[in-house]
C-alpha cells in the first residue's frame, strides 16, 4: 500500500487517547438518476454506493449495496462513500473491498441457509470480515453497519436480533487482541427482505471509540437482553490530515441500559437526540464549528410515525441544520420506535 509511519497525535481531553492520523472518507446523498453525472463531474473516487428500495446499476468497481429499507421523505437519494485518493478494488467470493490510502470500505453478503440459525451465519461473517482485512493491512475496525430481515422474530427460541449478537461477539471476542475496547460504532437495523449484509470501514490506523456517560456500554448490558451483549461503541472518533471525522451509532432512547418513552414517538425522538448531543459534547472538537457538517440517517419503525418524527427533529438546532434521510426499518427492540445514526464532519 505504500503508507508511511506517522507519528502519534496529542489527545484532547478524557474522551480520547492517543493516535495516529487516520484516513478521511466523503459522504454525500446522491438521487439516483444523477449518479452518473455525480460519478463523471466529481473529484473523488468512489468508496461504495448504497441505495434504499430500489437497486441501482453503476460502472464502477467499489461495492455497489442495496438495502430493502424503504426510503420515507423526499426524493429517492442514495449514499454515496468516496475518497480523495485513488481506489482500488478487492473482491473474493462474497467479500468485496475498496481501498484507498489508510481506509478500506469493505462489504459482505451471506445469504442465511435453510435449518442454519442467524448465529452461525453471523459468526461466518464476521470470520470471514477478518480473514480479509488482516492481510489487506486494515486491522483497525472503525465503523460497521448490519442488516438483515426478520430482525425481531424468534428464531428457534431467541430473537434474530439476539442470535445476531451471539455470532458478533463469538467472532469478535476471539479475533479481536483488546476486545471489547476495540469495537468501532456499530448499526443493526432490520430490513423487509435480503441476505445478511455488513459493510465497514476499517483502517491502517488506530482510532477512538466513545461511550455515552447517560448509557451503558453496550458490551457491558446484563443478560437480560440476550446470551451475549451487542459488540459496538456508542460513536468513533476519526482524525486525520484534512479532516476530524465523528461516526455516531445507531442511537435510540436508552437510558442506562432501559428504553424509555415506550409508545410515543415523540418522546423518543427527544431522546434520542439529548444521547447525541452528549456523544457529540464528548468528543471536544465540534464546539459550535460552523464549519461541522452533519449527516443523519434515521430509521423510523412505523411509517405512521413519519410526520411526529420529522416534526420532533426539526425543532432541534442540531437536527435544522443536518442532512436527513428518512428510512423505515424495524429496530433492535421491539418497543423501539426510531433510532439515528450520523456522521459529524469538521474540515
């Protein structure tokens, strides 16, 4: 890869350690008829391509992700990941992979087989993730996202979701030297139809995982929520040359390890946003930066629910001047109403 030794940065405050400069990505939402102008006209060279509902067909050579979560407000848009620098591709069996300096945005498909629990595919998935990134020299997880259908429903006696959690940390807490510490962000959003499907950035670089001090960390919640808690930090702290980047996991209204406000939507949504203000507060490098831009992505379980939703967030001044995309998609607890997830850029 040709990537140079750098030399540690200062840390800034308790939330963070130290490290080293880590690799800067670009998102943006793109409508989907306009992808191909996006493609010709922009600096960058694509990461990935994620669409919502409907597939998209592009001629490029990075992971190309189609999510069965339909999209709520507004025009279609798609997500588009890219880079600065120039890509290139990896792909074996159902892994594929994007390279571009100290980043990797990698994805894997695992279509779940007939009398094989969530679990196992799960775990085969996530061996697989670190059987590819090891020898690629990306060894440092920084972001994931999950998906898959049912998420929900039982499962030979255990919730999917639950089962998913199992297989996670199976693979995680064997693979991984300073698990749990080394957990990046993490999303498991269910989806109406598909494969399990994971995409990730990782890194040649160490970065920073965060807690929320209202919260506990997930990888520490009593067994009460499942056989094994769920493996991933609350938000990941990016930092490098051109850019401090905050990866912001799925978000819900979890206080300590209890949801609150089951039924109402409205109350949800409000704190769901106090949970991110915090992990944005905690960070210290985003003190009213009106250079920051904002990105959310926010899955709503009923689509009913749409109109309060919207209405909660834009009565927030960190929400009325962020980026928005809506989506519907089923939650990793029943009584869940809407989660969020973001990413907090400062050039």
């Amino acid at each position: 890869m040709g990537m140079r030794e750098r030399q540690p940065s200062p840390s800034r405050g308790a939330a963070q350690r130290v490290m080293d400069p880590a690799g800067h990505v670009n998102l943006t939402y793109v409508e989907p008829a306009d992808l191909p102008r996006w493609l010709a006209v922009s600096r960058t060279h694509p990461l990935a391509v994620v669409s919502f509902g409907s597939p998209v067909s592009l001629p490029v050579r990075c992971p190309i992700i189609h999510l069965d979560l339909p999209q709520l407000d507004g025009p279609p848009h798609c997500e588009v990941w890219s880079s600065v620098q120039p890509v290139r591709s990896y792909r074996t069996g159902n892994f594929s992979a994007a390279l571009s300096g100290d980043v990797l945005f990698g994805s894997i498909s695992m279509p779940e087989v007939t009398d094989s629990r969530l679990d196992r595919t799960t775990e085969m998935a996530y061996r697989d993730i670190l059987c590819h990134i090891g020898p690629l020299g990306f060894t440092h997880l920084w972001r994931i996202w999950n998906y898959f259908p049912r998420i929900n429903e039982d499962e030979h006696g255990l919730e999917r979701y639950r089962r998913f959690c199992v297989g996670r940390h199976q693979a995680l807490a064997e693979t991984l030297s300073d698990f749990p510490s080394a957990l990046p962000a993490g999303t498991a959003v269910g989806t109406r139809s598909g494969p399990l499907q994971i995409f990730f950035l990782a890194g040649a670089h160490p970065v920073t995982h965060i807690g929320n001090p209202r919260q506990v960390d997930a990888y520490n919640y009593p067994s009460t929520y499942g056989p094994r808690s769920p493996s991933f930090a609350r938000a990941t702290l990016c930092r490098s040359e051109a850019a401090i980047q905050l990866f912001i996991a799925g978000t819900a209204s979890v206080v300590g390890h209890a949801s609150q406000h089951q039924g109402q939507p409205d109350r949800q949504t409000q704190e769901t946003i106090t949970n991110l203000q915090v992990l944005i507060d905690r960070a210290e490098c985003f003190e009213d930066d009106p250079q920051s831009q904002s990105l959310f992505k926010v899955y709503v379980r009923n689509p009913e629910h749409i109109d309060v939703v919207r209405r909660t967030l834009l009565e927030s001044l960190l929400m009325r001047s962020s980026r928005l995309l809506f989506l519907q998609g089923d939650l990793c607890r029943k009584e869940l109403l809407v989660e969020i997830e973001g990413l907090v850029t400062r050039d």
